[in-house]
C-alpha cells in the first residue's frame, strides 16, 4: 500500500492525471483477472491519453467561444426537413469538406436553425480535433476595426485558426475600413482554411454592405466561389414553434 502511495505521488509530480486517477483500479483489475505488467501499464497509458483527449476537447470548445453550445445530438431533423434534409446535414457532419478546404454558406430567414447547425458542425469540428473560432460578424468586424495590438493579435487567430465561423454575415453596413480588414482575413485564408457563415439575406444581397463594389465584389468571391451553399428563402421559425414573445426573442437569438 505504501508503494502505491509513493507511485501516486510521482505520478503527481509528473502531472499525469489520468493515470494517477486509475492507478487503483487498473491495479485491482490487473490482479483480479491476472494481468502482465505490459497489459497492466498499456491499461493506465491509455486511460492518460483518454484524459488528454477529453481536456484538449474542452479547451477547443472554450476557445472557439460558442456562448450557448449546439449539438447535432439535440437538433430536431424533423422541423425542418424540407429545407434542411437531414441526408444533408449528417453529410455536413462529416466534416469531408473541411477536409476539402471549402466554404461553406447557409442563408435564410432568422429563427430557422442556422446558427444551430453552424455551433453543432463547430462543436464537432471540436470533436475531431480542428481549432475552431465562433464569432459574430459584426462583433468581430467592430473589434478588429479598434487599432491596437489587442486587435492584430485577434486577426491573426482569426486567419489562423482551422475553421473559422461567422454568424450572421451581412447584418448591417460596414464602412471602408472594416471591408479592407475583412478582406484580409478572407484572403489569407482563401484556399487555405476554410469559413463557415450564416445569414439573413443570400449572398446576392450582400453587395449593399459594402461601401467599395470592388472590394464588396472580392469578399464575396473568395467566400462564395467553390463554396458548399445552402440558400432558402422560407422555412418554419423555432421562435414561433416554442411560442417566444417579443420580450424573449433577444435572448432566443443566439440559439437559431
């Protein structure tokens, strides 16, 4: 017994947490069912690495910045089917055009599940092991507009992270300096990382949020060209659905 108190000790001092927490039980079970060293420790290895696993997972979902988080475990395929088939969805959830570099675009009407479905494929980005930046456009547009080292270290985990989300893209107008700052992150990662984005409006009504047709017309390329695009223009509202009011609808926002 005193040797599995100075084992757990080291262990400690190793910062190896996994095994420390099974120590007891991988050394009951390797005795009980007769197990050799090599099986004994292969056992307390793999309960570390499960531990890492799961302790990187919840640093990529605190870093990605969800706010309320969506799964695809609680998404109702049936609300909605119509606009969102769920053969679609579940390929989405795959992750195959992540692998592939491409864009990927979902605009329709508010309320509808467009931001359930972009935190949901974020969360299981997360899952898999991709870095991943939840951001509102307008929010993000706002903070990166502010000229100081706060908003150059932003941009660049903006352009750098594995897979970027914007939510509610084209919301308002921007001026001249938020669209050339835009147009930077796009073109960083164009080709390179791909940008996951939703919207009220199709992508042929965002040339109006921009003060330069030019630069307007270049962001829109490199977001829309080659991109994987689910355009509608109807579709049930889960606002109407779960009978909010006006006085909750704020609040509600951010979940659909």
């Amino acid at each position: 017994m005193e040797q599995m108190h100075q084992l757990n000790d080291k262990l400690k001092k190793l910062r190896i947490p996994g095994m420390m927490n099974n120590l007891e039980l991988r050394a009951k079970e390797a005795r009980d069912n007769n197990l050799g060293f090599v099986e004994f420790f292969s056992l307390l290895v793999h309960d570390e690495i499960l531990n890492r696993e799961a302790n990187n997972f919840e640093k990529r979902i605190k870093t990605a910045g969800f706010g309320i988080q969506k799964t695809f475990e609680d998404f109702d395929y049936n609300f909605n089917s119509e606009i969102f088939p769920a053969k679609t969805i579940r390929d989405l959830a795959t992750c195959r055009f992540i692998e592939n570099k491409q864009n990927l675009v979902i605009a329709g009407p508010p309320g509808i599940g467009k931001t359930h479905i972009i935190k949901a494929l974020g969360h299981e980005m997360c899952r898999r092991g991709y870095d991943v930046l939840f951001k509102k456009t307008n929010d993000l547009v706002k903070k990166l507009n502010d000229y100081s080292s706060k908003a150059d270290r932003l941009l660049k985990k903006c352009v750098n992270a594995d897979v970027l989300i914007l939510d509610d893209f084209a919301f308002r107008k921007i001026d001249q300096k938020e669209s050339e700052i835009l147009y930077t992150l796009v073109d960083e990662r164009l080709g390179r990382l791909p940008i996951l984005i939703t919207s009220n409006r199709p992508p042929q009504d965002w040339y109006g949020c921009f003060p330069d047709p030019v630069i307007g017309g270049a962001i829109l390329d490199r977001l829309v060209s080659g991109a994987i695009k689910i355009i509608v223009n109807r579709g049930m509202t889960y606002r109407k659905k779960n009978g909010f009011s006006l006085n909750n609808i704020v609040d509600e926002k951010d979940e659909n």
